[in-house]
C-alpha cells in the first residue's frame, strides 16, 4: 500500500512537534518525581534558657549535637515552653541559620524534632469570618534564591523544607505552588504549579502543571504542561523539559508550521542549539517543506573578552517546486576578529553566495535585495614605534554584471617619518638645528591582482611593487611663516608592460605584452608656505563670551618633469595611417599603480581656508566651576569650515587654470540636531556648445560645473522616560559584561525584514535627511538629483507606538520607498506589525511574542512573504 506524500507530511510534523520527542534525552518521569520525607523524627538534647515574653533584638540557640553552627534569631516577642525544648517568634520575627533566613509574623523553633516553621497571621476578615489578607506573610532566602509563601517549614538538619501556597523568583520567571518542599540544596518541588513571566498579581498568562521539579540554574521538568492566558486554557502537552538558567542554553529548537501557495505546508526552524559555555555556541535547522523539499541553515558564534570574537553562518537547499524547476541555493557568511596583543590584530570578513539571484530569491530585508556588491576582505595588521606592517586578501563581485576583482598578495610596509639626524638624549629640550630638521619616510607595497570585467570577458592579472620615499625639511622664517620643501621618490616594479605600438589597417592601435622584470623612476618636488591669522571679539552678550576668526592661507609650488620624453623611455610613438603620431605609455595597460605621468608641471597652488570659533557659558546644570574665580566654565564650540582651493601650471599649453573647489560645513556643535555640508566645483573656462567641448578661454564669471549639498535635521518631543534610561544603561552594562553576553548578531535574523528602531521613552522623533546633486560638466545635458529620506516614531498612546520611514524623490515626484511599523505593548507580551506597500521587499511581517528572554519562542507570526524560502 502506497501512503500519500500529504499524509507522510502529517504524520512528520506529529512526530517533529511532540514534546515526548523533547524529552527523550531526560531521565524517566516516575523517578524525577520521588519525594524524601521532610520532617526528622531524631531527638537532640537542649542547651537553652528562655525567659517567657521576653522582647529580643537577637539572640542565639546552641545544641551540643545534630546542628554544627549557631543559630541567630530576633522578634519583638520571645515565648519558651517549660521544658525549654520550643522556641516561639512573635511579630517581625527573623531567623538566620548557615546562609539562610527566614523573616515572618510568627517562626516556631521545635528543637527536639530540628524543625522551624514560619507562618503569616490573619490581617482581615470577611462577614463570614474568613480570612481575607494576612500579614507577615513568610520569606526565605538562601543562595541568592528567595521564596514566600503563608506557611513554612524548614528542617534544619537535613536542609529540606515545604513552602505552603509558596512563590519564588528565579531568573525572569515567577514560580508559584501550593505545596514547594525543598528536596535537596539546589532542588525544589512543587505540587498544583504555576510559571510565569508576568508580574501582575493575577498573570496575563502563565503555564500550569500537577507535578514541578525545579533544578535551580539547571532545568526545570513539569508533568503535564497547559498554557493559560486569562485563565483560558490554550493548549496542553503529556510533559515538558525548559531550561532555567540565564544567557543561552542548549536545546532543540521548537519548530514553527506555515504554509504558502508555493512552498505549501512547512515546517521550519526545527533543530539543535548547543552552548557548551559562555564563549562558543552553535545551531543546526532544517526546515522540510511539502512542495518543495528541504533548507539546511544554521552556524556557530564564538567570543573571548578582549581576545577575539567571530561567526560563520551557512545555508543550503535542495528544492523542487510543482513546475519541476530545481533550485540549489547556498551561501556563507563568516567574520573574525582578534587582537593577537596591544599591537596586532587579525579581521576577517568573508561573504560568498551561489547565485546572483541569491538574496533576490530568499530575502526580505530590503538592504540585502539592493546590495548587488559582495565583498571579501581578510587583513593582518601589526603597529610598532618604528612604523606598521599590514597584510591583506581582498576579493569583490558585482552581482548584476559579474565584474570580479581579486587582490592577493597586499603588502604594505610603512617607515614613520623620521629624523636624518637624531638628537641627542641630553639635547632634546633644545631646539631643532637647520639640519636635525630634515625628515624622510618610506613605505612599500607588494600587490597582485586578477580582474575581470564581465562574466564573459578574459581575466586580467599583474604582479608589482610600489616604493616611495619621501624628505621634508620644515622650518619657520619670520616666527609666523611655515615652510616646507619636499621631495618625493618612487620607484614601481611591473611583471610585464606592453611594447611594439602600431596601428593596423583598420586604424586600430596593437601593441605586444612582454612579461619580464621592469622598474619605473619617477618624483616631484614642492615647496609650502603657510601660515594662521586670527581675529577674535569679547562681546559678552547672550552668553558668547569670545568669537574667533581663524584664516589659514597657505601658497605651494611644485614641479614634475615630463616622463613622456625619450630619455625616459617610458612611453613609444606610433603613426597611424594617417601619418598622425601618438604616444602611448608602455605601463599604461596596468592594473595597479596607474600609468606614467605626462607632461612637464610647474604650478602654483593657492588655499584659503576659515574657521569660526566660538566661547560659551556652559548653561549645563551639572557644570564644573573653575578652581579660580567660581565662574561656569566656558565651552569651546567650533562652528563653521569654509575651504578655498586652486591652481595655476605654468608649462600648460592649455587650460594653465585649474577648477576652483569649495567646501563648507556646519560643525554640530552649533546645533545637535542640525547637519550641513556642501561642496561646489566652477570652472573659468568656456563651454563651447557647437563644438560640445572646453575651449581655452576665459568667462567673465566662474562657470558652476558641480554641486553637491547634504542636510540633515532631526526633531524629538518630550523627555526620555526613567524607564528607557535605565534600559540603555542595561544595555550598556550587558555590552561591557562580554564574557557573558558575547554575542550580539542573532540566528536566523539576516534574511528577516529590516527591523526600523523605534525610539524608546520618546513621545516623537523626527528624522529629514536631505541630499542634492547636479552636474553641470556640459550644459547641454545637466544632471540632477534631489531626495529626501525621512525616519519617523510617534507614541500614539501609552501602548501603542508607530513609526514611519520613507524615500522620495523630489524631482521627479516619486515615493521610491516606504515600511511602516506598529508596536504595542502588552505588559508581558508584546506585537509589532512591519508593513512595505511598495518596492522590492513589499509585504508586511506580523508577529506577536512574550516579552521574555526565556519564553521567546511563545509566539505568532504570520508574513506573506511566501515566495521567500528563508523567513
């Protein structure tokens, strides 16, 4: 008999999703649940004298057998029985014993049957003459654990004790039971149990079972489990083995079913997750779907504070869809980093993935869809007093072209500038002599690299090396003027360079490749002049107290020969079959130190650059008062940059006057909320529209050739609650205790939908980033580009919460993108709704889910990115 797939299907996810499965691993139920008595009928003699009704802050019980240490009580009331064999506790009674304490209304000590019981009393009435509320209700404590309840016992001779209609705290969860008898010095039991994560008196939900064996920072086993929310039972399971520990730990991951109309009915994320101590953890999933077939994901985390940290994610699929189309996707994602000591540190960072479509056809998150680049990098880096050395393996792919890039070998060695002529040890406080100022450094780098353009196209590759040097000789002429000469000296290593230029009969250019060992030498010159002005004012209005001017002119002259002339030998001359000659540059062909220089450059460099600055009373209300005079002490502002630069090359034969390029910013310390640069590029020479070209004249007026202003502004209303101060200085606190919280990137996250952070505490925040482009390079096609993104929050109410982020294009009237997220908080639970109308990744992601870390997985979640096979 042939069963249907639909069938085995089922019977699948039955087996997958029974807890009994959950909890093979465990030890029998029968033998969890074995009791030992509480009570120790042994009789010990009595070393006590009591006077009855006797008021003691503290006092003490010495036994001469059974107990090993003292035990130390207190109560407004002391009461004895004649035989001095009974102690009785009245009103704020306390007891202290080897690590524990009980505090109560009422403690009785029977010392004969080593056995201390804590009950609360009666508080009120109802007509009916039922207790309605007592008072003094008990509490114990030991190893950090506490517990109340309205009556206790407690054997002080094998530790064990019985908490009547008993509460206690463990980690985030609340334990509450008619009966908690403790079994043993880290094992509780508790009959007609309750666990919850909500503080409310009557919880939101909670889980109830007959029979509870507490492991404390182990595991706690229950027998059978009903989840209630509102007292409305939701669903129930034979038994059930949760963790009870803080941070991670290990276990199967409960799956989660879905269906959609391509993949059909699904069972996902079901699988392992392992964390054998607080530095490494790894997970196993996989998700079987109906239609389809199967998905394997997973990976491992890995951290030691202040050594190393690191990842590395996979995912696989084998699928096969209705149409019969096979679809075998897979990708990595791996990353490291290590601070091998104070001065070396090795980072990885390596992403490959199967298609070009990869992302396309499993993601959801916006910004993975858009990213078409994959990057590779892998960088050794080592600093010391006498300069750096850094390694480093790089590989890039387009994913929409296929243009490749791979760079291995990368090398680099730095010199620090250093001193020709040292000083002395015992002249170093003089100043520098003309010669103890000259300087040099030096850097190499070894580089080799195969690029290809497209998937089609053939692979380039080059093997070279870069030497620089570099000599300064700065000093001061006339106290206020800085000057500098320089040289600078390069030498470049080529494998190969091209010879034997000609033109064919198609009036194509040909050359020949020849590999072999090539050096080119090249420099430049320059000389600097600079100096600082400043201007300041005292108007002591509004609290500015200072403003200062700062102007930073600076002139340079440089000089480079022209390396394109015969006796260099770098560059041959070719005529083509029009009897017209060119130069070609033999090293111009390669793919890493760019060509030969051309032309001879004799120009002079002008800047002018401006800074405002500005002096304030700090207004702060926890601001420091200086030593001297009690003043608030001033607060240094910078407020504005504007920078000026051009040139002029002497030995041009056209075109002698560079572009004029300017740059302005806005510092924040002006204004928090506030960000402004901009950047323009003009021209001095003519654009001639009939010949579609610069022509070598001049305008009257600087021609705009570019621009580009960036801005940005944000806006928030009320103040930061308590609350979400607190929250971030947990958060901060969390971040700095790495050993036990070492990681920050979850599973399974990186192809869910981009998470827009809502602001916490905030009533509303408001975020306007403005960006503007133009170049106007030819008049006769100007391009523009004119966007604004906006990022939104608003406390709608106490609960509920929106946020909105958005793109659009100015220009051309187009709302290129939009998500919108809806929070409510359900005081132990909580719902987010994430919603994309339009673009790539539309949809809308809906999950609600207990706010705790230990039930994170009491969830529901539906999404209709069903053509996704990764969610």
């Amino acid at each position: 008999m042939t069963l249907k797939p639909r069938l085995v299907f089922y019977c699948l996810a039955v087996l997958l999703v029974s807890p009994l499965f959950l909890c093979a691993q465990e030890a029998a139920v029968d033998s969890i649940f074995s009791i030992d008595s509480v009570i120790t009928a042994k009789v010990m003699k009595k070393n006590l004298r009591l006077d009855s009704l006797r008021k003691a802050a503290a006092d003490t019980v010495k036994t001469d057998e059974g107990l090993d240490t003292l035990i130390f009580y207190g109560a407004d009331t002391t009461e004895g029985t004649l035989d001095q064999s009974t102690i009785i506790l009245k009103s704020n009674a306390w007891v202290k014993y080897r690590g524990m304490e009980i505090k109560a209304a009422k403690i009785i000590i029977n010392q004969p049957l080593k056995l201390m019981t804590a009950e609360a009393i009666p508080d009120s009435l109802d007509s009916l003459g039922q207790v309605v509320r007592y008072k003094g209700i008990p509490e114990f404590s030991e190893g950090g654990e506490s517990f109340t309840g309205n009556k206790m016992e407690y054997n002080l001779e094998t530790r064990r004790g019985r908490v009547v209609m008993g509460e206690t705290k463990m980690q985030d969860g609340i334990y509450y039971g008619e009966n908690i008898r403790k079994i043993g010095e880290n094992t509780l039991y508790i009959r007609q149990g309750r666990f919850t994560t909500c503080e409310e008196k009557d919880p939101h939900f909670f889980f109830q079972s007959k029979e509870m064996k507490l492991i404390v920072k182990d595991k706690v086993v229950a027998k059978p489990v009903i989840l209630y929310i509102h007292e409305v039972p939701i669903f129930a399971i034979p038994f059930g083995v949760f963790p009870n520990r803080s941070g991670r730990a290990s276990g199967i991951t409960p799956p989660a079913y879905s269906e959609t109309p391509r993949e059909g009915r699904q069972i996902r994320n079901f699988g392992y997750f392992w964390a054998p101590n607080d530095y490494f953890d790894a997970l196993g999933q996989v998700d079987f779907l109906d239609k389809a077939g199967f998905l394997l994901h997973g990976g491992t985390r890995y951290a030691k504070r202040y050594s190393y940290t690191g990842n590395f994610q996979f995912s696989y699929s084998s699928l096969s869809y209705i149409t019969g189309q096979k679809s075998r996707l897979w990708n990595i994602d791996a990353s490291h980093s290590q601070t091998i000591t104070d001065k070396q540190n090795l980072n990885a960072d390596i992403h490959y993935v199967s298609s070009k479509n990869f992302y396309q056809n499993t993601s959801v998150n916006q910004q993975q869809i858009l990213n078409r680049q994959i990057r590779t990098n892998i960088s050794y880096n080592n600093t010391q007093d006498w300069g750096s050395f850094s390694a480093n393996l790089s590989q890039s792919e387009n994913l929409d072209n296929g243009q490749k890039d791979f760079t291995f070998p990368n090398v680099t060695i730095n010199k620090s500038n250093s001193a020709f002529f040292p000083k002395p040890e015992k002249d170093k406080n003089k100043p520098d002599t003309w010669y103890q100022s000259i300087r040099y450094g030096y850097s190499s780098n070894l580089l080799g690299r195969q690029s290809q353009a497209s998937r089609t196209a053939d692979p380039a590759s080059a093997l070279g090396m870069n030497h620089n040097v570099g000599i300064s000789a700065p000093f001061k002429i006339l106290k206020y003027f800085n000057v500098n000469p320089s040289v600078n000296l390069q030498e470049t290593w080529f494998d190969r360079r091209s010879e034997n230029f000609y033109f064919d009969s198609l009036n194509h250019p040909v050359n020949d490749t020849v590999r072999s060992f090539f050096a080119r030498h090249t420099f430049s010159s320059s000389v600097g002049l600079s100096t600082k002005i400043y201007g300041t004012a005292n108007p002591r209005l509004f609290g500015l107290e200072t403003f200062r001017h700062v102007m930073s002119p600076g002139v340079s002259l440089s000089y480079q020969p022209d390396f394109s002339t015969s006796p260099w030998g770098y560059y041959e001359t070719a005529v083509d079959t029009a009897g017209r000659k060119t130069k070609f540059d033999r090293y111009g062909g390669n793919i890493l130190f760019g060509g030969t220089p051309q032309g001879k450059q004799l120009s002079m460099g002008f800047n002018l650059g401006h800074t405002l600055q500005a002096k304030i009373k700090n207004t702060e209300k926890d601001t420091a008062l200086s030593k001297s005079d009690k003043e608030p002490e001033l607060k240094k502002l910078d407020l504005l940059n504007f920078n000026n630069s051009i040139s002029y090359n002497f030995t041009a034969k056209e075109f002698k006057l560079s572009t004029l390029t300017t740059s302005i910013s806005v510092s924040n310390d002006l204004a928090k909320n506030l960000s402004l640069s901009m950047s323009t590029t003009h021209d001095f020479y003519r654009y001639d529209r009939s010949l579609n070209q610069r022509v070598d004249r001049l305008n009257k007026i600087p021609r705009l050739i570019s621009a580009s202003i960036t801005s940005g502004i944000s806006f928030s209303g009320g103040e930061t609650t308590a609350a979400a101060a607190a929250q971030t200085q947990t958060a901060t606190d969390q971040n700095q205790n790495y050993s036990t919280q070492p990681f920050q990137q979850d599973y399974n996250q990186r192809f869910l939908p981009q998470n827009n952070t809502l602001a916490e505490g905030v009533p509303w925040t408001l975020r306007l980033d403005f960006n503007y482009d133009i170049n106007k390079s030819n008049p006769e096609i100007v391009t523009k580009a004119f966007g604004v993104n906006a990022s939104s929050s608003f406390k709608i109410t106490s609960n509920w919460q929106l946020g909105y982020n958005a793109r659009y294009d100015i220009l051309n009237k187009n709302l290129v993108s939009q998500s919108l997220t809806f929070a409510r908080d359900l005081h132990c639970w909580q719902m987010r709704f994430d919603w994309t109308p339009t673009g790539p990744a539309a949809g809308y992601f809906f999950v609600i889910q207990v706010k705790s870390a230990t039930l994170q997985d009491v969830k529901l979640q539906r999404t209709d990115y069903g053509s996704r096979i990764f969610q």
